[in-house]
C-alpha cells in the first residue's frame, strides 16, 4: 500500500504504528521516502494477538515531499506523525 503524498519540513518526526493483530502472526514492514530518500522506519514480525504499538525516529533532512509505502500488513494499522 502507498499511502497518500504530504509534505514535511526538515527536521525530526516520531512515527507511531499501532497495529491490531487478530490471527495471532502477521508482518509490518514500513518505508519512507522524502524528497526521494527511502529509510525503512519498521520490519517486523508479530506473533501474538493484540495491539501492537511501534514507533521510530525521522530524520527528514531538508524536508520535501513525502510518502509511505507499507508491505506485509494483513491486520488493521495506522501511521501517526508528529514532530519532535
């Protein structure tokens, strides 16, 4: 899934991804790319039911266009993004 483009000021982010397992296993992988930058903020492998909650640094650098492109999520996930 690519999500929608934004645009982000240069600085640092924390992006927060909870995500709702119910099948007891699924995965989470989640790339940004800013002006053209891709970072990989999540990979992981969840194995138990729930609400998973992750969160990582963003350094945005000069800021730009942006967006996020997220793989291997078969549960119900969101993406907050708020500066630091």
């Amino acid at each position: 899934m690519v999500s929608d483009k934004f645009v982000l000021s240069a600085g640092n982010y924390k992006v927060s991804a909870p995500v709702e397992i119910e099948s007891g296993f699924d995965g989470f992988a989640v790339w940004v790319y800013v002006d053209g930058e891709k970072d990989l903020l999540f990979n992981e492998t969840i194995d138990e039911n729930g609400t998973w909650t992750g969160s990582a640094i963003l350094d945005a650098g000069s800021g730009g266009e942006a967006y996020f492109v997220v793989e291997n999520a078969d549960s119900a996930w969101s993406l907050s993004v708020e500066p630091m």
